[in-house]
C-alpha cells in the first residue's frame, strides 16, 4: 500500500481540484478573459513550481530536475496543441463561451488516456529496454515531421467526426454548452460533442508524440506521470492566455522540432553517453528562449501598415493617375 499511496493522493487532489473548477469557478458557460486566464496560469504553473519543490526535497536533486525538464517539454509541446484547437474552433464555429467546457473534458480524457499511455510505456521499457531505440528514432521522425506539417485538414473531415455522423443523431445548432439532449424520447448529441471528439482524437495523436519523449528523460513511472498531468492542467489556460498571440511566433514550431530531435538523440545515445538533467534542462531552454527571442526580433523589423503607407520620398504619394 506504501507504494500506491502517493499515487492514490496525487489522483485525488487532481481530481478535487478538477471538480473545484468545473462546479465552483465555470459552473456557468462564460467567455474566458485573458485577464482570467492570465491568473489561471499563474495558479497551475505556481501549484507545479510547488510540487516540484516536493519533489526536489523528497526524491532528491537529480528527480528533481528530471520533473523540470519533463515539465517544460510537455508544457512545450503543448503549444501545438493550442494551435490546433484555434483551428478546431474557428471551423465549427464554437461560441467563445463554450470553449472552456470543450477543454476542460478534453482535458479529463487526456488524463486518462495519457495514463494508460505511460503504464503502457513504462511496463514494455522494464520488459524490452531496446524499445528505447525506437522511442528514440520515432520522436527524431516526428520532429523532422514537424518542420514539414501544415494545418491544411479540415477538422470537420476528420475521420471521428465522420463517424459520428453516419452513426448518431445530431443537432443542426448548439443547444448552449450541452453534449447531449433528449428530444421526444430521443437522445440527440449537439455539434459541440463534435467538437470535443476532434479534440480527444487529436490528443491521442499528440500523445503518443509527447509521452515518448519525457521517457527519453526519465523511466520513473511517477516523474513521468505526474509531470504530464500538470502540464495537461495548464493547457485550458495557456489556450485563453495565447490565442491571438501564436502567430506572432513564427519560429516556435522549428523550436518544438529541435526539442524532440534533441531528446530522441539522447534516448538513443544514452547507453553510450549519459547527459545529466540540468544539461538536458539548459538545452531546452536555451532552445525555447532563443525562438522566442528571435520570433520577436523578426517581428519587429517588419514594416508596419503604416510603414508600408509612407509614399517614398520625391514620388506621388496616390499612384492612381
């Protein structure tokens, strides 16, 4: 029992705040500010910045670092996955009101999927450690992946959704933030449950990307696990925080690649070389502050409208004739 009960306390203080916030806080459908968002993301980070300190403390420094570096790359890797919802959103048209309600039992499948996903991992690691190898050469074949991807499909077209269309009834419009509704007798799911298969569906694909590389920086079943459980929590915020803003970042994506070529590199280099965690912990930063400063220096040496409106000096300044 000693061995399940941080587990035991884990799940259930996650799911005491999950409760918390979908009863008390977003028990009404509302459009989710940026000021709101802004203070979510402060409580998530700050309660992960907490538990890592736990960790810190009770497992010791180098457990410690492996949950940094773990959590950040989740956190990292998460941004993709708000550039997708942006898009899943906009194609079906979802209210701004609702879109919490989307995310948050998104969010609760991605736990659960994400667990499986880990014990899944863990136990075939333990009993095949060549699967490394193949964790490793997925995730650099993904990042190269990444540098290739454009979101040009259709989220109305993907395959999920098609599905459900040729098998349930549905709604010609939202029924307000409702899944489901019964009419005459019938139960009928909305455009919104739609949406919130999209969403779980392309989870899973991230996952399966993701999770791979957290194992490249430890094989603790609990660092890993409740690592990606905290950055998962974050991500309904960190969408409200950053929507409109992404595209302000082009080189951010290049980024997210160079992480996982990065740790599909040490995964495979690892019986040869072991890089320490704060190394791997600086190579990630460096990757992400370097982007991000770049991003904004490109940014700003691009004229602005009014810029590009200066008539250039001594010519007319209306070419119409």
């Amino acid at each position: 029992m000693s061995e399940l009960a941080p587990w035991i306390l884990f799940n259930v203080f996650i799911l005491g705040l999950l409760a918390l916030d979908l009863v008390v806080f977003h028990r009404e459908a509302h459009e989710v500010s940026r000021r709101e968002a802004l203070g979510w993301s402060v409580f998530w980070i700050g309660l992960a910045l907490t538990f890592n300190a736990g960790v810190y403390w009770q497992m010791g420094t180098e457990s410690g670092l492996e949950w940094t570096t773990g959590y950040l790359i989740e956190k990292s890797l998460s941004v993709d996955n708000v550039f997708l919802f942006l898009i899943i959103f906009a194609s079906f048209n979802v209210p701004a009101a609702y879109q919490h309600r989307v995310l948050f039992w998104g969010v609760m499948g991605a736990l659960v999927m994400r667990g499986i996903l880990i014990v899944v991992g863990a136990a075939l690691i333990e009993a095949f450690g060549w699967i490394l190898y193949i964790f490793g050469g997925f995730l650099i074949v993904t990042g190269l992946r990444f540098l290739r991807h454009t979101d040009t499909e259709d989220p109305r077209e993907n395959v999920v959704v098609r599905f459900a269309r040729r098998h349930l009834r549905v709604t010609e419009a939202y029924e307000g933030q409702k899944f489901v509704v019964r009419r005459n007798g019938v139960w009928l799911v909305t455009p919104l449950f739609l949406v919130l298969l999209v969403v779980e569906s392309t989870d899973l694909v991230f996952a399966v990307d993701s999770i791979p590389a957290i194992f490249a920086i430890t094989t603790d079943p609990f660092i890993v696990y409740t690592s990606n459980v905290f950055a998962i929590l974050g991500l309904r915020a960190l969408f409200f925080l950053l929507a409109g803003y992404l595209n302000d970042l082009p080189l951010l994506k290049p980024a997210l690649a160079a992480i996982l070529v990065f740790v599909g590199t040490k995964m495979l280099i690892a019986d040869f070389y072991h890089l320490p965690p704060l190394v791997s912990l600086g190579v990630v930063v460096a990757i992400l502050t370097v982007a991000v400063v770049a991003s904004i220096l490109m940014r700003s040496d691009e004229p602005t409208e009014e810029q590009e409106a200066v008539p250039v000096e001594g010519g007319p300044a209306d070419p119409t004739p």
